[in-house]
C-alpha cells in the first residue's frame, strides 16, 4: 500500500522504468484479457521479451503512474495509425494500470497527460481502441467519445470484437478536467 499523504503522480516514462512498464504490460494483459483472448496465448506472455519490445521504441509520449510503492501504470499516445479513420491524427495507443490500483483516480490522469502531450504536439484529436468485451470499454464510454465505431481483428488464432472511440481533443481536455476537479471535490468532502 503506499503510504499515508503520499501522493500519486503522473511523469514522463524514462529507460529505467521500461523493466517495470514490461511488467505492468504483461500482469495487466493477464488480468484484463482473462477469458476474453486464450489463456495458453495469456500464460506464454514474457516480460523479458515484452521489455525488449519496449526497449527498441521511442518513449516520446509515454507517460507513468508512480506513488510510493513505485510505478504502477502507464499510457502511451502518438500519431494515430489506422489508415481508415484518417481523420483522426492522435492515438492512445496504450494504458494498462495493475489490478490493484485500478479504479484510483490513476487512469484519468494518465489520460490527462496525454490529452495535454498530444495538444502541444499540434493533434487536434484522439482514437483509441479497446476489446468490445473489456470492462475498461465503460471507462473511455464516460469520457464521452464523439465517435465509435467496431472492427473485427484476429489474434492468437481467434477472432475478436474492438471499438474505435474517438475525441476531439479541446473537447476531451475539457471533459477530464471535469471529471478530475469533480473527483478532487468528492475526496476534500469526504475528509
């Protein structure tokens, strides 16, 4: 648990954390995925190799979650790379927080971070996709999308469902910003 007063924080991601990120990647793709892709495909996942993957790609745009315990979570943005929603000119490409910290006001400030990373970068807007049968689908489904559309994929020899949601990033700003003060507001009367 991290200890009391400690607060969490979002960073940019650095080399060193690349071990814990491939770890984070790879439980989170476990406990997430489970019954949703194969569970030989889940159980052949490796950190090792997962850390050399993150290893040969740029960090620009990555982004941790670290409270006292340490890195817990991370997101991942950039230019968008389906050519048939050109369109769209962002990405998520990646957010995966472990098990135990979901639900703590971590992935919203992820996606905070990269909101903002993304509007200095000059993008105007931001598509993500996420399995049609991952619970996380209710979370960017309060992010409000402007966009949403489904597409089949085919992975570890089986077919699946995903969902193409998609933002106008000023709109998308303004809408986190919400959520976070709202949240924020929540906690102090709480205490």
């Amino acid at each position: 648990m991290a200890k009391r007063g400690v607060q969490m924080k979002v960073r940019h991601e650095v080399h060193n954390d690349i071990p814990k990120i491939a770890e984070i990647h790879v439980k989170s793709w476990q406990t997430t995925y489970h019954g949703i892709i194969s569970q030989e495909y889940l159980d052949a996942l490796n950190v090792e190799e997962r850390e050399e993957s993150w290893r040969s790609k740029s960090l620009e745009g990555t982004f941790v979650a670290e409270d006292a315990d340490g890195v817990f979570g991370f997101a991942s943005f950039g230019k968008q790379r389906d050519e048939r929603y050109s369109i769209y000119d962002g990405e998520l490409y990646a957010i995966y927080l472990l098990q135990r910290k979901q639900k703590s006001g971590a992935g919203m400030a992820l996606i905070a971070k990269g909101v903002d990373y993304l509007i200095e970068k000059g993008y105007q807007n931001m598509l993500l996709w996420v399995f049609e049968q991952n619970s996380a689908k209710q979370f960017y489904q309060k992010l409000q999308p402007s966009f949403a559309v489904t597409s089949q994929f085919e992975l570890a020899g089986e077919n699946h469902e995903e969902i193409g949601y998609g933002w106008e990033l000023s709109v998308l700003s303004a809408h986190v910003q919400q959520i976070i003060s709202s949240a924020s507001s929540n906690n102090e009367r709480k205490k």
